[in-house]
C-alpha cells in the first residue's frame, strides 16, 4: 500500500510540477540572447516567479517518492507504473495551460495506459 503511495506522488508531484514550471516559464518569456546581463535578468524573473516554485517544490517531492518508492519496490515496477504521469501531464496541459491536444496524441496516451495497466497485473 505504501508503494502505490509514493509511485502515486512521484506521478501527480513530476505532473504538477511540470505543469507549473512550463506555466512560470511561459510568464517569463523566451530567452532569446546569451548575453551574460540578459540571462541574469531571466535568472532572477524565473526564481521569483511563483509557478516555477511551486512546480520546482512539486518536482522535489516526486524525486524523494521515487527513492522511497525504489526502497520499497523493483525498480521493474516503479519506472514503468511512473509512466501514467505522461498522461497526467497531458491532461493538466488541456485543462491548465489551455493547450490543444491532437487526437494523434490521445491515442498515444490511451496505449501508454493500457501499457501501464498491464505491467501492473501481478
């Protein structure tokens, strides 16, 4: 039970996290320079924005599950179970960041699902 947990807040913390963190970018702005002064300044809009915390402090909790979940389970299951976050990811990028997603891309998710479901037969 304690593994589903973890393998459960690796997949909606790395989801969360990389929904937020691409929302915080997108607020920042494409870096379109090297120029050491510019990227300073995108350095510091990036820190203090709240979406990339957020999504930085949401990452940080799905990589310490994902210890935890490695501690407790085959390293077998626990990748492969993790793989449903693509399809959690893509639905936060529907309903989140108003993305639009092709039906190419949710027939891609439907096999990654049932891929999932299927390594998780015991």
């Amino acid at each position: 039970m304690i593994t589903v947990l973890m393998i459960a807040l690796v997949v909606f913390g790395s989801s969360i996290g990389d929904v937020f963190i691409t929302k915080g970018m997108k607020e920042v702005g494409e870096i379109s320079t090297l120029r050491p002064g510019a990227l300073l300044s995108v350095a510091k809009q990036t820190i203090a924005n709240r979406f990339f915390l957020t999504g930085v402090f949401f990452l940080a909790v799905s990589y310490f599950s994902f210890l935890a979940a490695l501690a407790l389970a085959d390293l077998s299951l626990v990748v492969p179970a993790t793989s449903i976050s693509f399809a959690v990811k893509t639905i936060g990028a529907k309903l989140f960041l108003k993305e639009r997603i092709s039906p190419v891309r949710w027939t891609g998710i439907l096999l990654v699902s049932i891929g999932v479901a299927l390594i998780s037969v015991p």
